[in-house]
C-alpha cells in the first residue's frame, strides 16, 4: 500500500457563491467543512435554522406549480439536459466530491456516471410511468375507470455522506420529473457536493426556486424538514432511520428509507476464484468499505476456502491507499473520527474474541488522518461486534462454510437484508441461491454495479434495511398520488326505481356471476 498527498482545495470563490446559495432568512452561525485527506477546512456553510426550513419549503412550493404545468416532455427533457451538464462538468464534480468525502477517484466516478444513467433512465421511461392509463373497470362497458398520476408536492430528501453526488441528485430527479418541488438536506460533511450539483440542475432547465437546500445540524433541520413537506426520502443509518420513521407517521407523510446492512457474499465450490476475487475486493473496500450495498461478511465453500483466503487476502494487500486527486489510488480515506473510532473497536473486539487479522487492522496516519488499511478478519466468533453489527469500514469476515445451506443460513442470520452476493459457474444454482437470501437485492458473479446500474429495476432493503425503493417504476410512483376516476356511461349503478332490495340483489349477484365467466374468457373494461 503506498502513500500519496494531496493540498489542493475548492477555489474561494466557489465557495462562497455555493455557500450563498443555502436558504436562510437572516445570518447564520458558519458551519466548517473539512475535507478528510488533510483535516483542512474547505469553507464554512451556513448553519441552518427552523425558520430557514419553512422558509425553503415555501419557496419550492411556491415554484412547483410553474413546474408542475410544463408538459411532460418538457419535463424529460430537462433531465437529459441534466446528464449533459453533469458530464460537461464531471471533473470538477469529482474534485469536489473526492475533498469533501475523502473517496478515490474511481469510487466519485462511479458517482457522477450513476447520475448520468438515472437521468437518461427517467427521462426516457418515466413519462410512461406518469400518464393516465386506463384500468379494468368493475362493470365491462358501462363504467370506465381511470388511473391519473399527481405529483404529492414538496419532497424532502435528507442525504448521508458517503455518496454525496448520486444520493442527492438520483434520488431526486424521479421526483423532479413526477412534477415536485425539492428540499435538500445534504450532510453536515458534503454540503459544496450538493450545492454545485443543484446549480448544474439549475443550469439544465429547472426553475431556479424548485429545488431548495438547508445545510446544519441533522437534529436541527431534520424534524422541521418532515414537518414541512408531503414526502421524505431518507438514506442513512438504522438508528436515526427509526426515529426520522416515527416522525414522518406522526406527520401522517409517506417516505422511503434505505438504512444499513450487514451484506454477505457466497462463494460456491464451482466458482472461478479468480474472477470471485477481483470482484469481492471491491465490493468490500469501494469508497473504503463506507457503502450499505458492500460486503462485510464472505462464506466460502471449505472445499475452496484456503485457496480464495490466500488470493484474498493477496488482492486486498495490493490494494494501493492513499489522497490524490486522480484515478492513482484504490482506496481513499474514512469520513470522520467517529468512523475510524467505530472501525478500530470493531476489529479491536475481534481480536480480543481470537479473530485473526489476515492483513490490514492498522490505521495509517503516515497517509493521512482518517486512513485505515483494508482489513481481512478469519476466525471471527459469531457473537464478535464485527460480525453482528454494521462496520461500514474496510473490513469485511472470511468464514468457511459445509454447504450452500449453511451459507445461505450465516448469510440470513441478521436483522438487516440489504443486499448480497452469490459466485458460481453454475448461473442456475446461483439465482437459485439468491432467491433463498433474505435481501431486497442479489447479485450473481458481481458485487453490486450490476445491479446498482440496473435502473429499470427496484432497489431497496428489507427488515432493519429500510422501506420503499429507489429505481425503476416504483422509485418514481411513490412521488405521486393515485387519483381514480370512474365514469359512469349509462345510468348510476343503483337499485331502479320500484325494484325491490331483493330482486336488486339478486340481479346484482347474477351480473356478478356472469361477468366473471366473461373475464374467465377474455378481458375486460
């Protein structure tokens, strides 16, 4: 692992004009930025206040309605415009993503490409997802039933740090598109990620007052946030999830979470180890371990377990740590002390449990002041903090295992079901496999770009993982409400004047036999 340096720094001028752009109604306290390499402050931003909340929930109401009457077309097209100016701009993104969340260059690459397709995605697929449609009617041919898709209004989005681009802004053009207003709580340690980002938004098309960032303190802002607005997306750890959960019920709002995970991946006797290595090296140290979808946990068939052990073990050794802004090295920095604190327990406890270091388990302060060596752990008893809570560090379990069953029970053995991983030659046995893992997503032969680029499809958590989904139809329905209309084409379906209730009944039970022979033959509406 070698050693690398960085001293450059956002521009002042960039920071102040983002850091003007946060909604206050009066002056603020400042709110210092630093920037994980170095512990170097890269500005300040203003610490925000209820008042501020309210204050940019009213305004992005009040440009919603603007937003909400252009054609849908229109809509999708500024979401290509959206692509554009993101690719235009991508270095500068990635600076500004790598000094505030300490990551590798690949790792915020990886980001600004995911905003790219979720654009294009969106626009191309969800004005189908948006327009009124026609539904099977409850009586064929006299009644007509339709289905119409309303924006809820003002969507509040509160951001982690760890992919400061893609969670922001992918999470948000759905809505975007769907005809909603925005309000963006990014966190403590990546506002200028969010705000450049929101300014290229502006720059594509959308109306400068729809999309509204609060930057402070999560405590705060967070509860006058959900207080304010008619949605909540929310991306962050179990604990808080359960509280900003609770808040939204007692507000009577919907809201979609992804939360934490404790992820495995399966290795099978059949795999190509080779190619099962390369792949589950990087999904264990991508953006130095600080991912929900990567993995922390690896069950290997015993038949294999030394041989993949030992190239493992190889491959994470080779891996290069260090700051740069460039696509030099493969792992970048944690985000914060309480991170590296949280790192260094966990693999401080498993040792005290007779956990075997592999290699790794040190911090790196020769590289800079939040690094920590990839780490491989063997051994780790099952009642170890490592192996029953989220690490979201670089350091991940080996464990050797009889069979697929026991695997698939290790790898279930979690009140968390975010995501998994299954490698094998055999693609059968392993979507086989999968089905049996208790996660919201599986990948088979790959960590997690597959299926994180599968924008068609749902993504999403289950159990202590979160709720709702982001991608695909249901990532942007849930910023919608469903309106039905029913229209009568003859008479109201009530009982004829002088008939009866019993021979109104009757007449009714008979239509209803008859019409579900009909639909037992061909469909209806």
């Amino acid at each position: 692992m070698n050693s690398s340096t960085v001293s450059a720094t956002l521009p002042e001028q960039t920071v102040d004009r983002l850091a003007e752009s946060v909604t206050t109604v009066e002056e603020r306290e400042a709110l210092a930025v630093r920037s994980p390499f170095t512990d170097a402050v890269l500005g300040t931003v203003p610490a925000c206040r209820p008042a501020d909340v309210t204050a940019a929930v009213e305004r992005a109401r009040a440009a919603q309605s603007e937003w909400t009457d252009r054609p849908l077309e229109e809509r999708a097209s500024v979401l290509q415009a959206v692509a554009d100016e993101i690719l235009s701009n991508r270095e500068e993104l990635l600076d500004i993503v790598q000094l505030e969340a300490g990551k590798s260059r690949l790792d915020a690459h990886v980001e600004a490409l995911d905003v790219v397709l979720t654009a294009d995605y969106y626009a191309r697929e969800g004005p189908d997802y948006l327009r009124s449609t026609q539904k099977s009617s409850g009586f064929p041919l006299v009644t007509k039933t339709v289905e119409h898709r309303d924006p809820v209004g003002v969507v509040g989005l509160i951001e982690p740090w760890n992919y400061p681009l893609t969670l922001a802004i992918s999470d948000m053009l759905p809505a975007l598109l769907a005809g909603n207003a925005a309000v963006l709580k990014p966190a403590e340690a990546t506002p200028f990620t969010a705000l450049r980002a929101v300014e290229l938004l502006v720059e594509a098309g959308v109306p400068e007052d729809l999309v509204q960032v609060v930057t402070g303190d999560g405590e705060t802002v967070g509860e006058p946030l959900v207080a304010s607005v008619d949605y909540l997306t929310f991306t962050g750890s179990t604990e808080t999830g359960r509280t900003v959960a609770s808040l939204a019920g007692e507000h009577l709002i919907d809201a979609s979470m992804e939360l934490g995970g404790k992820n495995s991946a399966i290795v099978l006797p059949d795999a190509d180890l080779s190619t099962t290595v390369r792949g589950l090296v990087h999904g264990s140290f991508a953006n130095a371990g600080q991912l929900c979808i990567s993995f922390e946990r690896i069950f290997v068939h015993e038949d294999v377990y030394d041989d993949f052990l030992a190239r493992f073990v190889a491959a994470t050794e080779a891996l290069e740590l260090g700051a740069a802004l460039d696509f030099g090295p493969d792992v970048g920095s944690l985000i914060a002390d309480h991170q590296l604190e949280t790192v260094e327990s966990h693999v401080a406890d498993a040792r005290e449990r007779g956990a075997t270091v592999e290699t790794g388990g040190q911090r790196r302060e020769d590289v800079g002041p939040l690094f920590y060596e990839p780490t491989v752990l063997t051994d780790l008893p099952e009642d170890a903090t490592a192996a029953c809570e989220e690490t979201f560090g670089p350091v991940v379990s080996v464990t050797p295992v009889a069979d697929a069953d026991e695997a698939v029970a290790r790898a279930n053995d979690t009140d968390y079901g975010l995501h998994g991983s299954v490698w094998t030659t055999d693609t059968e046995q392993g979507e086989a496999v999968a089905r049996r893992i208790d996660a919201g997503s599986v990948s088979v032969n790959d960590a997690y770009l597959g299926m994180w680029a599968s924008t068609d499809a749902p993504m999403g958590g289950v159990g202590d993982s979160g709720i709702g989904r982001r991608h695909g139809r249901e990532g942007i329905q849930k910023y919608t409400e469903s309106q039905t209309v029913a229209t009568q084409r003859l008479h109201p379906l009530v009982p004829a004047n002088l008939l009866p209730n019993r021979l109104a009944a009757r007449g009714a039970s008979l239509s209803v036999r008859a019409l579900r022979r009909l639909r037992g033959l061909s469909s209806f509406r």
